[in-house]
C-alpha cells in the first residue's frame, strides 16, 4: 500500500450495485459533499434550506470531516450532519478505522505532488487522534452507507462520494473527462446503475456536464466543495440542488432541466472572516493544512466558472444579471 494514493479492496463496489429499489424518495434534495469541518458553511447552509418553498431533503455526501480537529468542532459537525441523510467518504471511513496503511484514503492520481499526498496523511492522522476520544461517533461513521439511490420526479439519481466504482474514484475529476474516453465511462456507469443523474464530490473542484444516454438526456454534477472556496477570487462553497421546483435563490450559478427536475449549482456563502479564524486556530501556519489549503481558503483555487459548466450547462439567469451589472460599473 502507498498511503494517500493506493486504496483499500473495501472501497470498491460495481457500478450496477446502485441499480436497486431508492433508498428514498425527495421533491428537494441538496447534496452535500466536501464540507471539511467548516461550521460556518453549515449553518449558511440552515440558512439556505430555510429559504426554500418547501422541505429539502439534504445528503451530505462524504468529507464532511476534514479540518474540525477540536473537540467541540469535531462533535458539532458529526453531531448536526449524523441528524441527515449521509454516506461516508474517505476521510469518515479512515476516522472509523484503526489501520492507518491508507493515510486519508484519498486515492490521489499522480498529477497531484507526494508533498501534498503526505500533508493529506498527516491531517487525517491528527484528525484520527481526536476521532478516538469520541468512539460512540465512530461508530456511527463506520455504520453510513458508500452510496445511495434516491428519486426525484421520477428521476433516478446515483450518490456517490467518488465514482460508481470507488469511494475515493477520480473518473469524475475534470482532467478525466476532457475526451470521449471519460464521458463514455461514465454513460456506462448510468446504464449499470440505472440513474439519469450521478451526483459525486471528493475531487473538491466543481464539474458539471450532460450526457446522451440510450433512455435520454442525463446529468453529472461534481459539486467541488461546500466547505472551501471552489472559484478563484471566491469565498463561498458550493452544494448540488435536485428538485421537481425551479432554483429561484439568488445563490443558483448554474445547472439544466433533465424531463421537468431542476438540477442547479448553488453557492455556499459561510463567513469568510469566521471561517479564516476557525481554521487559524486549528492549523496554524507551517501546519500541513495550512500549507495545503491556506491560499485556497483565503484566495480560491486557480479554477474558473467556465472550468466547471461543460455540456448542456446554462449560466442562472441571476448571475448572468450580476455579471453583467459588474460590467458595466468596470
């Protein structure tokens, strides 16, 4: 095993295990994924639930730990997402293993550097140590599903903290789908698990794209990360909207209409000062997170929007607005 990089046998599963009887059915559904211990991004996200014509159903999709390695921090979080719907990604499955041989799990590619694949490791080893202060939540974590198979207006939609092959998969990640080879992969991944939407995380950078499907139109969205900024120049999260109602928030970025169910893009926008100041205290500077996610916390990535509307992705009509109001007051 090559901690970070190389992942357990347990993570596997087939693509066609999702093809089964919904684990549950919603009208509005967000997706979670990524929210890496910021409490300030889950209470925006209170905040953006409350704001809506109707119930929401929310799923936090995996990492939902990641930087919350005080005590209180560590229960607040697990404490308000355990009372959701969840799966577990890799940073939760680690938590609630005693083998530490897979690091944080993440399953990194090569493209990212080994600097970065040990500061992983490290981080999920500190967050480990707080983790087994707390074995009741523990086992709470090891209990979560990999995946879920939900409804929305009748559409089947696929859950996944990676891929619909892996818990910590990167065939959703935007440098696999730049050819036909990766979206071909994942057009078989919707056929085995019978969906028409594939909702992920784990790559922590935003994508979204259609797909021609043999039974119609179908969605990919990779909402990034609902904990840290996901677009240069930014300070907000980002989470995946599924409903049978239109977006009508003024947080909608983008998204696409697949046979009447609205599949939208929403920004997070937690406190960037209050978010700052909890992470400062944890991880200091020199410390590997902050090393790791200092300048993507406080500046963003180096990533546009453009990077992550890919086919049949429409710009909302409210940020096409404030896009255009900013122009012309430049």
């Amino acid at each position: 095993m090559n901690p970070g990089r190389n992942c357990p046998l347990h993570y596997r599963y087939a693509a066609k295990s999702l093809n089964r009887a919904a684990d549950f059915s919603a009208d509005t559904l967000y997706v979670i994924g990524g929210l890496y211990g910021n409490q300030p991004a889950l209470r925006a996200l209170r905040e953006l639930a409350a704001a809506e014509p109707g119930p929401v159903t929310q799923v936090f999709n995996g990492d939902f730990n990641w930087f919350n390695i005080d005590a209180a921090g560590f229960t607040a979080i697990n404490e308000a997402v355990l009372g959701h719907r969840a799966i577990r990604g890799n940073v939760e499955t680690e938590l609630a293993n005693d083998d530490d041989a897979s690091g944080c799990g993440c399953g990194y590619p090569d493209s990212v550097s080994d600097a970065e694949v040990e500061r992983s490791n490290a981080i999920a080893a500190r967050l480990r140590e707080t983790a087994r202060k707390f074995p009741e939540l523990r086992e709470r974590l090891a209990a979560l599903p990999m995946t879920l198979s939900v409804t929305v207006g009748g559409l089947r939609i696929a859950i996944v903290h990676g891929d619909c092959e892996s818990l910590a998969g990167w065939t959703y990640d935007e440098s696999a789908l730049r050819d036909a080879t990766g979206h071909e992969r994942v057009v078989a991944h919707l056929a085995a698990a019978n969906a028409r939407i594939i909702s992920c995380s784990h790559t922590c950078l935003p994508l979204a794209l259609t797909l021609d499907t043999a039974i119609g139109t179908a969605a990919l969205f990779n909402n990034g990360a609902a904990g840290m900024p996901n677009f240069a120049g930014t300070s907000f999260g980002v989470i995946t909207r599924i409903s049978t109602c239109a977006a009508t928030t003024p947080a909608a970025l983008y998204g696409t209409t697949i046979d009447g169910v609205f599949i939208d893009a929403l920004a997070v926008h937690y406190d960037p000062v209050a978010w700052q100041n909890e992470f400062a205290d944890q991880w200091p500077a020199g410390s590997a997170a902050e090393l790791s996610y200092g300048k993507r916390i406080a500046n963003g990535p180096r990533y546009g929007l453009n990077r992550a509307m890919g086919r049949g992705i429409r710009i909302s009509h409210t940020l096409l607005q404030q896009v255009r109001a900013a122009g012309e007051r430049s």
